[in-house]
C-alpha cells in the first residue's frame, strides 16, 4: 500500500488524496509580460526530479504542498502552504511509498 | 403553523426492515427494529444506530474557538480532537480552525447556538451541517470497522479524545470513539448523501458478524 503524509491528519493511504498538479509561482498577472504569463500556463518543465506538488487530503479537505522526486518516487517532505517544511524532514523521508505486494 | 418533520436522510436504506419510526429533534427516524430483546444482543454483539437526527451546529475560522466560548462551550485544544463541549454536547475540533458541535440524545447546546449571527460575528462562520451520522457498538465493532477502513482504530493506536478523518467504506468519513453509559461505541458522520450507503455497508457487515440494527429506543435505553 503507497502512503502519504498528510501535515494535518497524519500518515494515510494514497487512495485518500488527490493530486493537484506541479506548485508553481504565479507571475503578477498586472506586470508580467505575455510571454512569461503564457509559459506560466502552458508550459511544464517535466525534467524527472524534486519537484513541489499540490495534494489534497479528501476525508479533511486539507490542501498541502508535497516535495517529491518524480524519478524515484519519494516524497521528502509535506507541509502546509506558506508554512516552510521542517528541515529534519526534508533531508530524511518522512512518508516513504511502500510497492504493494 | 405546522412544525416541519424532517426524514432522516437512511430512511430509504431502512424501508425493507419496516422500523418502527418516531419523531426525535425535529426528524423522523427508526426507533425500533426487531424488538428490545433482539435489540439488545444486537447492541452486545454489533449494533448500528442511525442518529442523524442529532441536532448540529458547524463553524469555522480563526475566531470560532473563541465565539464558541462565548456561549458557554469548551472546546478542544489540539487540532483533530473532541470533547464534551458542555453535558451532553460533543465539539469536535475538524482540522485547525473549523468545529463540529453536536448534541447528544440529552444535550441541547445547539439551540442557543442557532443565534449566530454572521454580520456580528468578524472571523468566525457558519457551515451548513447535515451529516448523516450513526453509532456503531458492541464487541464485533472493531472486526466491521477492520473490514471497512484501513486505520488501525484499537484503542492503543486510537486515543480516547481523537477525531479521525478518513475514508470509511470508500467514501469520507469522520470517526471517533467514545463511552456510552459505559459501553465503548464508534461514531461516524459521513455527508448526507451517502447516508443509505453506508447504512447497508454497515449493516451488511454486522449481519455477517451476529449483530444488526438498533433503534434509537434501544440504543439509548
């Protein structure tokens, strides 16, 4: 069974989260210029590595931000947004995907 | 002007056991099943009780806690936990800022609750509350919920005081335990909407296991 660590509700299933896609920083939309507003929107940077993800804890309705590496697989860190990760966790995995059987 | 009854949101699920309904805070639910003698080894073995019919009252934001304590509730400190908000009364704290206040067979915080009013009330607000909710009990209960979700809800992984959010026969869930006139109980709250789902989930199950439904007569006897 993969699991999740979810900042408010502890270490569940994978089955009880959604994914909400890549976090990225939003350009001001007043000063940015069309081409950066446009490459905001379109544009992916699919590079296998750490990357910041929404996710989404149904049973609590609790978004958070999890930083996973999207090449092996192994969340690092999960925290709420605007809430900096806990340095302890990001260098150790703190909710580690088992394979099922 | 008539009072208007409401219908508890299982009574589709329940029709085929032909319960025995009454009116409890406004909403008709079963109060009987089968009769008190087999009631009572239900609620021995694994017994399941619709009350939804529990009077409830949801607020959230970062004011909450405190306009809750302005009208006399206790209310939890620590984020996904309950306590009894005044007698007969659960608060249950969702998260960190939201709150689930429920009244109890004899509780009746909700009414004095239902003065909120929003234009007077900065950082604190209403939700709407209709949860289907039930009690599940007896010796069984804990083999139903092993089947149901993937929690471990034994007492030495589940504290006395805690709210669980998760996923209860696939769909969303909040649980926690408590004593009932000195029985150990699980309650569950899941939305309306799948309120007779899970009502034949778990009433399916505890069949299996020797047990069935309670009414709300029985339960609280």
């Amino acid at each position: 069974m993969k699991l999740l660590n979810c900042p408010m509700n502890g270490t569940r299933p994978l089955s009880e989260f959604l994914f909400g896609g890549e976090f990225r920083e939003m350009p001001n939309p007043d000063t940015s210029s069309d081409l950066e507003w446009a490459s905001y929107v379109h544009y992916r940077d699919n590079a296998p590595g750490v990357k910041k993800e929404w996710w989404y804890h149904s049973p609590s309705g609790t978004w958070f931000i999890a930083e996973r590496n999207t090449l092996s697989d192994e969340v690092l860190a999960t925290y709420l947004y605007g809430k900096a990760p806990d340095a302890t966790k990001t260098t150790k995995p703190r909710a580690k995907k088992e394979q099922s059987e | 002007m008539t009072a208007l009854i409401k219908t508890t949101p299982v009574a589709y699920a329940q029709h085929e056991q032909k319960p025995a309904m009454g009116v409890h805070n406004g909403m008709e639910v079963a109060l009987s099943f089968e009769g008190a003698a087999v009631e009572k080894t239900h609620k021995q073995v694994l017994g399941v009780t619709d009350v939804s019919c529990f009077a409830k009252f949801g607020i959230k934001g970062p004011k909450a806690a405190d306009w809750l304590a302005k009208q006399g509730l206790k209310t939890p400190d620590e984020i996904n936990s309950w306590v009894e908000g005044a007698p007969g009364t659960l608060v249950l704290r969702l998260g960190g800022s939201e709150f689930l206040v429920e009244d109890q067979i004899k509780g009746n915080a909700c009414n004095g609750l239902s003065t909120f009013n929003q234009d007077k009330t900065a950082g604190a607000y209403q939700v709407a509350r209709a949860d289907a909710a039930f009690i599940l009990g007896g010796s069984q209960a804990l083999n139903l919920l092993s089947e149901l979700c993937v929690m471990d809800l034994r007492d030495s992984a589940l504290a006395s005081n805690a709210v669980v959010m998760t996923q209860v026969a696939g769909i969303s869930a909040t649980l926690l335990r408590e004593s009932l006139a000195g029985e150990q109980v699980y309650r569950i709250w899941c939305d309306v909407s799948y309120g007779p789902y899970m009502w034949e989930m778990l009433l399916e199950i505890a069949q299996e296991l020797g047990g069935g439904a309670v009414g709300l007569t029985a339960r609280f006897q």
